[in-house]
C-alpha cells in the first residue's frame, strides 16, 4: 500500500470512528444502556487504554548502554524526589481528607477490584469470610482511572483502604522527577532540582500527595502530557505524536476538566507532524477515539443537579461564576490565609518571572520555533483548565473542599519562579546556590501547614469520619459482629464495615431484626447527627422506634450539630451462648 493511500485509510478510519464515538457516546444510546455499559465495560477500557500507552511506552525505551548513561546523570534528583515524598508522608500523615469524595473513590476502587464493576457501593452488607452482599451502588460522577489504578495496587497487596496512598505517593514521587525532567531542558539540572524544592514545599501539594483523591494523579498525567507534547515538538514523528494521544484518554479519566486536553493535542498535529508522517500512524490512532467512550458516557449518565450539587444543572457553569471565582483566586494564590496551603513569596516571584519572561518574549526578535509552539501549548493547556475550573458553581477556590482544584496550577507558579531566580543569577551575576537553602528553608516553614490539616481540618464530613473511626477502632475493632448504620453509609463501606442507612433499615426491619435474633449480627451501631438546638435527629438519621438505642458516645462537630454514636442490642436469648 503506498504512502499516500495509507494516509487517506488512517485518517478515513479515524474520523469515522470519531464520529461513531461522538454518537453512540452522547446520543445513540438510551441513558440505561449507557449506564450499564458504563458499568460494566469500563474497567476494560481502561485496562486496553493502559495496554496500549504501555506498549507505545516501551518502544521509546533507549538501549540498556544509554540507560545507564541517563541513570548517572539523572539519579541525584530520583533521589531527591523519593526523599521530598518520604519527608512529605511523614510530615502530613496520609488521610482521608475530602469527603466523601475520597472515599467514593476509593468504593469504586472496591467494586473494580471485587466486581470488575465501575460503580460506588453505597451500602452494603458482609456475612461470612468475604461474602458480600452489595445492596445499593451509584454510578459516581468522579472519573474511573484513579480508582482503577487503586484497584491494581489491590489487586497486589490484597484490599486495604491505604493502598489509595501508595498510589498518590507513587503518582508525587513521579510529579517531582518529571517537574525536574521539564525544567532541566531549559535551564539544567541545578534549576531542575531546585523545581523540586520549590513544588515540594507547597503544603498543597504535600496534602494532596498524602490524601485519598485523585488530584495527584491527575497533575502525574497533565505532566506526563506536557513532557510528551515537548517531545514531539522537538521531534515531530508519528511515534512521537501517538504517545502524546494515547495518554490523553488516560488524562481524560483522571478528572473532568482534562478531556479537555484533546482541544490542545489535536491542533498541535495538525499543525506540526509532517504530512510524510501520517503514512506511519498505526491501528493504534485509528482505536483512539474509542477509548473515550466512558468519558462520554459518564459525562451523560451523571449530568444532573444531583451530582453538581445544585438546585439545577444550568447553575453548574456560567461566566458569572467564572468571574467571581477568578477574583476569588487572586488572593487564595497570594496566599492571604494560610489554611490555602499556598505561600506568598512564591506568588510574588511567580508574577515577577511571568513579566520578565513576557519582556523577554517581546523583546526577542527571533524566538526559536519549538520553544515558542510549546509555550502557546502549555498556555492553552492551563487556560482550557483554569476555564473549565472557574466557571464552575463550585469553582471557589478559597473554599476548604474545592482548594485541591489549584494543584494543577503549581507548576506553572514554580516554572514562572525559576525564570526568575535563573535570570536575576545571571543578570546580576549572583551565586545561584543561595536558592537549594533557601528552598529548603521555605519548604521547613510552609509544611506545618500541611502538618496540622488546616486547609482541611473544618470540614464536616472529616470531623465525622474521623471521629467515628477512632470510636470504633478503640471500642468496636472487629467489625464483623455489627451494622454500623448512618445516613452516609457510603462513608463506611470502603473500611469494610456493614453499612446500611436508616431508610433501609426502616424498609427492611423486619429482616434486620430476624438477623439479629438469629446472631448472624450481634446488635446495630447507629451514627446520628443530633440538631443542638433540639436535641432531636436530623433529617436522615432517624432510626425506626422498633430499634430503641442505647447512647454510647457524643461529640460535637459544629456548632448547630453534634454527633452521636448509639447501640441497639436484640433482647437475650436464654441458654445461646454470645
């Protein structure tokens, strides 16, 4: 087959299945079909999505000669990187931090790994040696591929809830490495390292780095990303240009904003791969708009007030929330509070750097192709994100659960920092070794930030979690001998507990009560959320009067409600031993 007519097939192909995609993704299907589908075939998307980038991976591996060459050169900072991680865990203890974001995911991570489901158990019930019975599940809004890697270190280790951990400290270790991979191209690798210190020492990133969510590994793959977009600028080949798409379902998948990715990477081909270059695309392109076909998918089965958390879906996104939310973050990057786990010197010299890159630019007569093609990428990159993040009802960044929503950002403060530090070294011929001290001088007095919680420390739903785990660690640590039953039971189901909510209780009480009265459990620990001001239940978390409750334990979580923990036990059996 000659060059020309190959083309002609790839990108035939190609647009074909892009337009199937486009309509069995958003319109060709009923919205059930699609959340069966959903369901059931996204663990094996993104099992071919991952099969795929790993193969074309692998194929840009050096030979093992060059591999040593590039360890040499390149150990200090992997060195570095696992160090900062080790310091960072051990700094800002791994928790779950954003509820129940986190633990959804970390459900979903569950149901991957027991199921091959996509879904987030909501309740559940556990019988004898790993029996189960799942008795509600949603399909979540939040995207599939940080769960499904949980489900991998599962599928290794065995289930333990921690394991979304060791993915976010795999997905920081690799965040510092690649920042210093991006900054020693321009700069060298005494500026790459220095990158390092200067992200590292964010307590943003050091509570999100040891946090259940997928933030972290959602800034590892726009990195990723951004590396393979230099790389195939620096060398505009097929091969090249296949990698960079094929981590871009991946990215897709990581959180919502990135699908939008594919506005960036699409234009850069068309506008740097050589027509001779199309004729060397394999099959692998030609499958590429399949793979986001969960993305889609997601998009239409979670597209609800519901899951936006507003009263209706056309408050989601709008530019009055664009512009708010833009003011807001002004003084949330400045770093005006510390609880925003930002630091205002940094703000200060990322501004500095941009203006004096932005003088250079314009100051240039001449700017090296490459270069300049990869800034307006990396720039159209951050503002399709910074877009899709500030228009958002939820968009806030100043706001203790949406301040995670800036991780993705604090690269490009400290690329913008280093500008500047390498240019007033050079201009003012300084001793540029004053910045490694001083970085880690910085880093020593931000990461307390992180240390105490303060970015997230006041939100309810943390207060609860924590506070009931550590009751029942201390009181009730096996938890096979009860139903904990609370009105977010899907708190509860990832820690391998049995929980159900008071609603189900209520439907099902006939069938609790013969459970407990057969000993399959032993008695029912209720979670309640007690309004103060009455001293009554809130909405939700009344229990059914046939379950009288015994107070165990109460503690205040604001200052309208407190919590209060409760134990209802079936009356004695006479001569059955407990």
């Amino acid at each position: 087959m000659s060059d020309q007519r190959r083309t002609i097939v790839i990108i035939g192909s190609t647009l074909v299945l892009s337009f199937l995609a486009l309509y069995f993704g958003f319109w060709g299907l009923e919205r059930d079909s699609m959340e069966t589908l959903y369901r059931s075939t996204t663990w094996y998307f993104l099992l071919f999505a991952v099969l795929f980038w790993l193969q074309k991976l692998a194929a840009f591996l050096p030979p093992l000669e060059e591999q040593r060459a590039i360890w040499r050169r390149h150990w200090p900072a992997a060195a570095a990187a696992l160090v900062l991680m080790i310091l960072a865990v051990l700094a800002s203890p791994p928790d779950f931090r954003i509820l129940a974001d986190e633990t959804n995911l970390l459900g979903m991570s569950q149901a991957f790994y027991e199921e091959r489901s996509c879904h987030n158990p909501t309740q559940a019930l556990n019988y004898y040696h790993g029996i189960k019975r799942t008795i509600s599940s949603v399909v979540d809004m939040r995207p599939a591929f940080y769960p499904f890697l949980t489900a991998a270190v599962h599928a290794l280790t065995g289930y333990r809830p921690e394991n979304a951990f060791v993915v976010n400290a795999i997905a920081g270790f690799f965040i510092l490495l690649l920042m210093y991979l991006l900054v020693q191209q321009w700069f060298g690798r005494f500026w790459g390292i220095c990158s390092m210190l200067l992200l590292a020492a964010f307590p943003l990133f050091a509570l999100y780095a040891t946090s259940g969510g997928f933030e972290t590994v959602n800034l590892l793959f726009a990195l990723i990303t951004l590396y393979l977009a230099w790389i195939f600028i620096s060398k505009p080949q097929a091969d090249c240009a296949e990698l960079l798409f094929l981590t871009l379902p991946l990215l897709a998948q990581t959180r919502y904003e990135s699908a939008l990715s594919v506005f960036c990477a699409v234009p850069l081909l068309l506008f740097c791969l050589p027509r001779p270059e199309y004729a060397r695309l394999t099959w692998r392109t030609v499958l590429l708009p399949v793979l986001f076909l969960p993305v889609a998918w997601l998009r239409v089965v979670t597209f609800t007030h519901r899951a936006f958390q507003v009263q209706n879906v056309e408050q989601a996104f709008g530019l009055d929330h664009f512009w708010a939310n833009l003011q807001n973050a002004l003084p949330f990057f400045a770093g005006n509070e510390k609880a925003y786990g930002m630091i205002t010197l940094l703000a200060v010299t990322t501004l500095a750097g941009f203006v004096w890159m932005l003088i250079d630019r314009l100051c240039q007569k001449s700017e090296a192709r490459k270069e300049s093609v990869f800034a307006d990428f990396v720039m159209t990159f951050f503002a399709l994100h910074a877009a899709a993040r500030f228009a958002y009802f939820w968009g806030d960044l100043r706001l203790q659960y949406t301040s995670r929503l800036a991780l993705i950002f604090l690269p490009l403060l400290v690329f913008f920092s280093v500008y500047l530090f390498s240019r007033l070294t050079r201009t003012f011929q300084l001793n540029r070794n004053w910045v490694v001290p001083g970085a880690m001088l910085l880093l020593i007095h931000s990461w307390p930030v992180a240390g105490q919680n303060l970015a997230v420390r006041d939100i309810f739903y943390y207060r609860e979690l924590k506070t009931v785990r550590e009751f029942l660690q201390q009181h009730y640590p096996n938890p096979k001998g009860y139903i904990l039953v609370a009105d977010l039971s899907n708190l509860y189901v990832p820690f391998n507990y049995s929980s159900v909510t008071p609603a189900w209780v209520a439907a099902s009480s006939d069938e609790v009560a013969r459970s407990l009265e057969k000993r399959t459990w032993q008695h029912l620990l209720v979670i309640q959320k007690i309004n103060i001001a009455n001293n009554m239940p809130a909405p939700g978390s009344e229990m059914p009067p046939c379950f009288p409750l015994k107070t165990l334990y109460e503690s205040q979580l604001n200052p309208e409600k407190m919590l209060r923990i409760s134990l209802h036990e079936p009356p004695e059996k006479t001569g059955r031993l407990r």
